[in-house]
C-alpha cells in the first residue's frame, strides 16, 4: 500500500504545511494474529489546505519504513463553537513476529501563537503509540479510545476540571501523566511551559487547572496513558489536547455533589460489588444556556435531564480497574466535566490496589507472580502498624511509596517475618508498598496513614 505522496507537496507547497492541527491520538484494535486495525485522529481548522488531504504519512515502528494511510472520515466536533473537525485516517497492518513496536505521526504542524509553547507554528506534531506483541504473555491488545472533544474552552478564573474520557475495551487498568509534547522526530520540544496550577490526576485521568490566568489564547497540552495488565505495563499512548482560555462573565457548577463518597484524594469514588446497583444525582447549574452528556464506557448506565444516574453492574464487570463515568457540561463557551469512579470488586478479587499505576516505580516487563493480600494490622494506622509475612517468605526488596510515586522508605535483604512502619513521619493520607521476594513472588498494596 506504499503510495509516493510527492505531488501533494508539490502542489500544496508551504500552504500545506500550515495544518493547523489542534491535536490528536493514535488508536489500534486487535483483529487477528499479528494483525492490527490502526487509526489517526488528527483534529485541523477547517481553513487550513491540509484538510483536502487524503492521506498522511505514518511509521509502524518495525523497520518497514515510512508508510501512507488513508482518510476514512471527516467528523464534527460535538457541540463545538471551533471551526475544526476530526481528520482520521484507519489502515490495517500485519507485524512479522514479536517485539514491541512504536507507531507513530509526525505532521506539521501546529497553530501559531500558542500561549505556552514559543514557535508552535514550526514545530510539527507528534504523535505515538507503543504495541506488544509477546510470546509469553497472551497480549491481543487494544489501545484507549478518546471519547470527549480535545479542543475546548476554558473560563479565565475559573478553575478547570477536564477528562479525556479514555475507555479501554480491554479493561486493562489506565494511570495518565502530563508530559511535555514532542515535535521533529519524537523528540520533546523545547520553548514549552506548564502553566502554573496544571496537574492531572494518575488514576482517573481528570485533568485540573486551579485558576487559569487572564492569557486569552490556545494552551497546548499531551497526555500519556500507560495501560497495566498482571501488573505489566503494556502500551503507552500520548494525546495532544489544546484548550482555549476565555473570558466570560457567565457563573456555573456541577451542583448535588458535596454529598457524594470521596475518597483521600477528594475524587468520587465508589465501591460496589458484581450484580449490585449504585443510584446518584449529579445536575449542572449555569447563566448561561448548556447541555449535559454521560460519556460512559460500559455503554449501561442511566443519566436523565434532572441528573438522575444509575449504574447496575453485572457479574463479568468484577475487576481492579475503575469504571469511569465522565459527566459533560457544554455551554459552547466553557466546558466542564465531573468525574465518578465505581470499582466493582467482589472478595475472591485480590491486590486490586496495584501500585502498577505509578510510573515512577519504573516495574520491568518481568513476568512476576501475584499472590494473596497480607496481613497487615493496624490499617489505617497512627504511630505503626506491621505487615506479618507468609512462612518460609524472604524479602528481596521492600518499598514504601507515596502517591505521587515517591520512595520514602526502603529495605533489602529482611530475614525476619514482619516489616514494621512508624507513622511518626508520615503525612495523613495513602502509601503504597511493594515486597519483592527471594523466589520473585510480589506482594502489593495500599496503606493508609492517619
């Protein structure tokens, strides 16, 4: 299918090259043996030439070369004030055997005058995703898709709460990191700023922008996913996202939501067992006219005009990895969004509190096994608890992390059967431990201190 895509350039000359593409992510399904759908969604200004054409450049990352795909669809922004719309170009391609590979998109380029990211017009945009292909793990993986807009205004002064709505088809669970965007060959650009007050969170993907400055104009931001399975990491996919800091004198919130569960980081969570209905109301309240959306991956719960949501799960839903539900406001200046987490676990489902999801911990790809939760008394704890060993266990490697992916304690080589943990020095709030044993067997898991 390798096409010479030459006379395009020629034609288009540097007019093409002004792209104006906003963002973007890459996508893959699992169709059969080593054989993969792959999709580009770039997301252009509809003045920009680059949106006649019909094909664009991509790399399998397996020494194939450069290679073209096709267009197959041109798609609205929903509910979108912008004058953008969604390129995206799907092809199939078949891997000769294992490895892990990188596919990738360079493609110029970028709007000019972006607030936080100096010379954006030259830089071009660049977009990754890595693939698995294993023969000792049964890996037919399918990568996150992207279900909410990835342009959209934010309101100057008011802070930010936004997520990409990434679902896994997979289940695998999904930790997020904000990073810096990359340009000219994959590599980070410089002339970038985070703005001050950015995070996001590395479990439900929320991104929070506390009090955004009175700079009106584009912000450029990329997002890493990494997906984890058996706690593996498996795949790590970057979305380039950009948001519009507007000025507006409208007022708004998500109303009905003090009362809902928190957890310790202040996130809705929920935790329900197989088969077992959760019921809440989460309305939206504003001056100025809006629409409310559930982006939900599951496809089964409930949201009506008056907030009321409801979720029942069933049985096959038992897994570590939360269920995200995304509720949307869109009032076509600003948009918001709330998030829900519900974990359904049963009791035969064990060392759901992976520390997996924390990239700083930088797990090999080892094939290490997991076993049953320890006995750890007291947790939550004040001044000390003690994690009780199984007999005839001895500890290669203890690690004691906190949520941000911190070591904070460490030790090798234990031979007694209890590690004990003094909270004198411990903030209040969740820690994280990893025992690796002689015989390569792994114990982790969460601890609370108070």
């Amino acid at each position: 299918m390798r096409h010479l895509i030459l006379l395009f350039f020629i034609f288009f000359g540097i007019s093409c090259y002004a792209s104006h593409t906003h963002g973007g992510y890459i996508n893959y399904t699992h169709l059969t043996g080593n054989t993969y759908e792959i999709t580009v969604h770039l997301f252009q200004d509809l003045n920009s030439p680059a949106i006649q054409r019909q094909e664009i450049e991509i790399n399998f990352g397996d020494n194939s070369g450069a290679d073209t795909i096709f267009k197959t669809a041109q798609l609205p922004l929903n509910n979108s004030t912008f004058n953008i719309a969604e390129m995206v170009y799907t092809t199939q391609h078949t891997y000769a055997g294992f490895g892990r590979y990188t596919i990738s998109v360079e493609d110029p380029n970028r709007p000019d005058n972006i607030i936080n990211f100096a010379s954006s017009i030259n830089t071009p945009v660049y977009l990754r995703t890595s693939l698995e292909i294993s023969p000792s793990v049964n890996l037919k993986n399918n990568s996150p898709v992207i279900n909410s807009n990835i342009v959209f205004y934010s309101q100057s002064g008011k802070d930010l709460r936004f997520n990409l709505s990434a679902f896994d088809s997979d289940g695998d669970f999904l930790t997020y990191k904000l990073v810096r965007p990359r340009g000219t060959n994959g590599v980070a650009v410089s002339g970038y700023s985070f703005p001050s007050g950015v995070s996001v969170d590395q479990i439900n993907g929320e991104f929070k922008w506390d009090n955004p400055p009175v700079n009106l104009g584009f912000h450029q931001f990329t997002v890493e996913i990494t997906e984890c399975r058996n706690d593996r990491f498996i795949a790590t996919t970057s979305i380039d996202f950009m948001i519009y800091n507007s000025a507006s004198n409208h007022t708004s919130r998500f109303i009905s939501t003090d009362t809902l569960n928190r957890n310790e980081t202040g996130n809705i969570s929920y935790t329900i067992q197989p088969g077992d209905s959760l019921e809440l109301n989460i309305n939206y309240e504003s001056t100025d006219t809006f629409t409310l959306r559930l982006m939900d991956g599951t496809q089964r719960a409930s949201y009506n005009s008056n907030g009321d949501f409801k979720f029942i799960s069933r049985p096959e839903d038992n897994r570590c990895a939360p269920y995200l539900f995304i509720f949307e406001a869109d009032s076509r200046a600003v948009l918001e969004h709330q998030t829900v987490m519900i974990h359904v676990i049963d009791s035969n489902l064990i060392n759901c509190d992976t520390i997996c999801g924390f990239n700083s911990l930088s797990i090999e790809n080892r094939d290490l096994t997991r076993i049953r939760e320890l006995n750890i008394h007291p947790n939550p704890f004040t001044n000390q608890t003690t994690i009780n060993l199984p007999t005839n266990f001895r500890v290669h490697d203890f690690n004691l992390f906190n949520r941000l992916g911190q070591r904070i304690q460490v030790e090798t080589n234990i031979t007694n059967s209890k590690i004990k943990i003094s909270g004198t020095n411990l903030q209040a709030g969740i820690y994280f431990y990893r025992i690796e044993g002689s015989n390569r067997q792994v114990y982790s898991g969460k601890l609370v201190a108070q």
